[in-house]
C-alpha cells in the first residue's frame, strides 16, 4: 500500500495490507462516530487494522478490541502502539460468534460493531436481514443487544433501509465523503442522539 493512501485515509503512516486497508474506515468518519463512546468501556468486533480501535481508545475508558484472523491483530497491535494507545485496549483473537468469546470477555457497557462487508464480485446484493456480512451483521446485532443497549452498527450504503424496521429504536446516520453516501451507522441506547435519520458530511 502506498504511504500517502495510508496517510490521507487513517490520519497517519499506519501499516495496512490491501485488505486491511478496504476494510478501514476512514479517520473522519471514526472521529466522529467515536466521541459518542466518551468515558465509556467499548467492546469493539473485526477490529482489522485497528483504525477504528485507535479512534475509540483516543476517547473512551478501556477497550475490548475482537478479532478472527490473527494477521489482522498482528497489524493492529502495530499500529495502536504507534498511536500510543496500545495500553488503553485489550486485543482478543477469537470469533465473536462463538458462546466462549462472550464468556472470557469483561464487562462492557457500549459495543461498536464493523463487521466485514467489503465484498467485491459483481453479482453480490447486501443485505442485512440474513446478512451477507461477516460475521452476519443481523445476528451480531442480536447478540450484543443481550449484552448492552448502546451499540453503534456499521453497514455498507447498498442496503434497503426498510430491512431496519424490525430493529429496537435507533438513529440512522448517512455517512457521506464528497457527495458519496460511504456508509451507514446505526445508532442503539444512550448512543442514539435523535431517534430519525441523521447525516454526516465531510
């Protein structure tokens, strides 16, 4: 990956793979979506390169940081200590699907969840009901919700928005770069500002 793209995209000269670097979101985006986790204890899942980590531990108490491929966490370890971080986060190489996570994990009381929906093939329709992502957004939403009702959930902007209509009270927000809706993120308990739709421009 080229250093300028790293720069430009994440905030500073972190080390990425072509993945890792596709699955990141950019530094504008978890600034923002990071001051609503202020003071808290964040259980974070698919933490990738650790980008978003790095926007989370700026500003929360602790965080629980869980990851499925131990190439990814390798990187993030790297690039936390960089930030001057690495302290503030505890990194778990696990599924955060499987039972066993959830019962070696502390206490919580927010989560932010990303999972990976960064597919390529022409042919493949995002959705959240039955989730194509991974770990399926849907089921990881469940999940958590059991754990704690502030939860922020990435999702990418391809989706139909009335598969959210069974979800508890929420704020939807539009995440935008240059005109382009990048993404959405969605809003549970006390990290909701308004119960509608909102937007964030950049």
């Amino acid at each position: 990956m080229e250093r300028t793209e790293i720069c430009a995209k994440f905030g500073m000269d972190y080390l990425a793979t072509e993945r890792t670097f596709t699955m990141g979101i950019d530094w504008h985006f978890t600034a923002e979506m990071a001051t609503r986790f202020c003071g808290r204890c964040v259980l974070e899942t698919c933490t990738g390169g650790g980008f978003t980590t790095i926007a989370l531990a700026r500003v929360a108490a602790h965080v629980v940081t869980v990851e499925i491929e131990s190439a990814h966490q390798v990187q993030a370890k790297h690039n936390l200590s960089t930030a001057g971080l690495a302290d503030r986060v505890m990194f778990v190489l696990a599924d955060i699907m499987d039972d066993k996570t959830w019962k070696r994990l502390p206490p919580v009381d927010a989560a932010f969840l990303d999972p990976d929906w960064a597919v390529t093939h022409p042919a493949h329709v995002h959705r959240f009901v039955n989730s194509s992502t991974r770990p399926p957004a849907d089921a990881l939403l469940e999940r958590t919700l059991s754990v704690t009702p502030n939860v922020a959930l990435v999702l990418p902007p391809a989706l139909n928005v009335c598969e959210f209509d069974s979800l508890p009270p929420h704020e939807r927000q539009k995440l935008c770069m240059n005109q382009s809706h990048e993404l959405y993120c969605l809003y549970f308990g006390e990290l909701a500002i308004s119960l509608s739709d909102t937007e964030f421009r950049v």
